[in-house]
C-alpha cells in the first residue's frame, strides 16, 4: 500500500468483524512496530496482545465501566453537534462489544512521563495493520479509570514502573475506509513564529 494511503485513511476504525487475526499477521505487524524510534533507543515499551475470549470478556467489563465514567464526566457538557454525535455512537459501538474484538494490545511503557517514546510504536503498529487491511482504534480510557485493574488482569507489574499509555483494537473492518475530516493543514501551522499563517492553503485532502 502507498505510504499516503495508509495515512490518510487510518481512521479510528470501531467497528469490526469477529473473525480472528492470525498469529502471522500479529507477528508481521509487531516486527513492523518494533522499528519505531524511542528517546535514546531505550525501547522501554511492552505490549500485551490480548485474543483469549475470557480476558477480553474481563477487560469488556473494565472498558464498559472506564466508557461511562468518560461519559458521565468529558462527555455530559460536549454533547449536541453532528461529528461529536457520530462519534460518540461509534465509540458506545465499541464499549458494548468490547469482548468480540478479536486482538487488543495494551501498550506499556516505563521511565516516560509524557508517554512519548512508545506512541510512535503504537502508531507504526496501527499503519502496519491498515496495510494489512486491518483496522485499529487507539484508547486510552482503561490506563486513566481503570489502570490497577487491567493490571491484575494481565499481571502487568505497575511495581516495576510500568504504565499503561493505550489500548488498541484490532479487526478487520465492518465500517468503510475514509479520509478523515479535519481542520486544514494552513489553520494549524504557523510560519517561522506563533500565528503566523502559511503562504498557502489547502481547500481539499491532497491524497488521493
Ligand atoms: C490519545 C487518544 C486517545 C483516544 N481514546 C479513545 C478512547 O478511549 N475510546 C475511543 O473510542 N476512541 C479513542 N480515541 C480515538 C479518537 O476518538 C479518534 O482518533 C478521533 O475521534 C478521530 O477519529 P477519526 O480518525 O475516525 O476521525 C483516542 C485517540 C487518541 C489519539
């Protein structure tokens, strides 16, 4: 796959099928993460790829509890306009079928405050996954409400320094592939200093 495909189109993909991932498959993606950069080449990361049917039905649970806590709270004064709708019945998609998702990996990582040296990994782990025609959906709601739980389940040693900076699920895709909408490149970049705007402007996506 070109390389701008794969990045204008891995879009959160919530919706997927049941039908396992194979090990080679998890096998290919995972060497493709590895290659990412980290702060130093520390490689402090660790990730935990869950397809037992009795974890995932645990980590359900964790996930529906962390979803409603996210609702009842980021949620209750953001509700009303169109993409946020749509997203949140995406989302709500995801919390009640957690447990069929066919791989979620939890993402660790260590001695990283800011959590910075394992996303590119994560994110390479999601491209390589789009290339494969997989989709992937990136959350973090079970490191912030459910952090000492998802641990115990997987016996991850949070005693060690580990912290949880994401969960990711996998399968291929029931929804359909898209460029996703955003706030055009010129909004967003300045030139040379703060609020400087670019020399140019960009009207629509510029892949494909
Ligand atoms: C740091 C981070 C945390 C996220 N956490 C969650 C989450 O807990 N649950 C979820 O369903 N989506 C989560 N997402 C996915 C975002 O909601 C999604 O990327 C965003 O709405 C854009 O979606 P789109 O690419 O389909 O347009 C997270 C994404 C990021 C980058």
């Amino acid at each position: 796959m070109d390389l701008y495909e794969a990045l204008y189109t891995t879009r959160a993909m919530r919706r997927m099928k049941q039908d396992p991932i194979p090990d080679e498959v998890i096998r290919k993606i995972f060497d493709a993460a590895i290659r990412s950069p980290s702060g130093g080449n520390t490689q402090n990361w660790r990730f935990v790829a869950v397809t037992d049917p009795a974890t995932l039905v645990h980590l359900g649970e964790l996930y529906a509890q962390a979803w409603e806590i996210l609702l009842s709270t980021v949620y209750s004064g953001r509700r009303g306009d169109e993409q946020t709708e749509r997203m949140l019945k995406s989302s709500q998609w995801l919390a009640d079928h957690f447990e069929e998702v066919p791989l979620v990996v939890l993402a660790y990582h260590r001695n990283d405050p800011s959590g910075a040296s394992v996303f590119p990994a994560v994110w390479s782990l999601q491209l390589a996954a789009r290339g494969l025609g997989i989709g992937s959906t990136l959350t973090t709601i079970l490191g912030h409400f459910r952090h000492q739980e998802v641990a115990d389940l997987l016996g991850a040693p949070l005693d060690k320094g580990w912290t949880n900076a994401a969960a990711v699920t996998f399968g291929y895709p029931l929804g359909r592939w898209a460029v996703p909408q955003r706030r055009p490149a010129h909004q967003v970049v300045f030139a040379e200093s703060w609020g400087v705007q670019p020399s140019w402007t960009i009207d629509e996506p510029l892949w494909p």
